[in-house]
C-alpha cells in the first residue's frame, strides 16, 4: 500500500508538465534541434520555431533543461562587424499567429555547464516557460551543426 501511494505522489507532481504538453493548443513548435558538442564543450545551442495559434499576444519568460546548469535565451548581435551573444532577460514576445524562429546567427537557447555528455539523434526534453500559460516539454533532437564565422563563446 505505501509503495502504492508513493507511486500516486509521484504521477501527481509529474503529471501538470506533461498534460499541459499534450494538450497545449495556444502554440506550435517546427523543427527543435540541438547542437552536438564539438570536442568536450560544456556549452552548446539550440534551435526551434515557435509560431503562436492563440489570439494573444504570448511571452516566453525562460527556457530549462536537466542536462545543463543555466539555460538561457541568447541573441546575436554586431558589434564592429563581430557578432556576439547578447542574454534576452525580458523575455520573448510573440503577437498572435507570429512566428519567432531560433536559428543559428540569429535568436537561440544556450545550454550552459552541460551536465551529461549529449549524443548525435539523442533526443532530449527541453521545457518552454510561457507567461500566464505554464511549461510546455519540447522533445529536442541532437544534431550536427554548421559551423559560424565570427560566432564568438
Ligand atoms: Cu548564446
């Protein structure tokens, strides 16, 4: 009987995230890709299209994962003709049926202090913050990257 109730604590605590998951509505999500680590980099990105299906306007507040110590949402911007990585602290906001794209060069999700070794077509679950509207898990996929010019760490 005890393992019984332990086991129903635990579908209880497990089961807000995955249900929002399933039957979230209000966005889409193309694509989610992770970045394979080079060598033994603890940091890595990744990148995925966002489009919102609601009638209002959505924020996405932050971004987690359970392979990474920080993750945080980045963009990229020039400074004397060299890009570098500017934190988004504020959030993301996305007006009703926008898209916002995470791409390589461009907005992305940073996973700092990796805390595994992640593998090529690995998949990991990566959970989206949205305001007002709870967490959303995103199965993202690992894969081999492009290499950018002048993308400085
Ligand atoms: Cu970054």
């Amino acid at each position: 009987m005890y393992k019984i109730t332990k086991l129903l604590t635990l579908i209880i605590i497990l089961f807000p995230v995955t249900s929002l998951a399933e039957k979230n509505k209000f966005v889409s999500f193309t694509d989610p890709w992770i970045k394979l680590t080079v060598g033994n980099h603890k940091v890595t990105s990744g990148y995925l299209k966002i489009k919102n299906l609601s009638n209002e306007n959505l924020k996405l507040v932050s971004v987690s994962s359970d392979f990474s110590e920080k993750t945080e949402i980045h963009n990229m911007k020039v400074i004397k003709n060299v890009m570098i990585m500017d934190k988004v602290d504020s959030g993301v906001l996305l007006p009703p049926n926008k898209q916002m794209v995470f791409s390589p060069g461009g907005l992305h999700i940073m996973f700092i202090k990796l805390n595994k070794e992640i593998f090529l077509h690995e998949i990991k679950n990566v959970f989206f913050e949205f305001e007002k509207k709870g967490t959303i898990k995103i199965p993202m996929k690992v894969k081999k990257g492009m290499h950018l010019k002048k993308h400085k760490h």
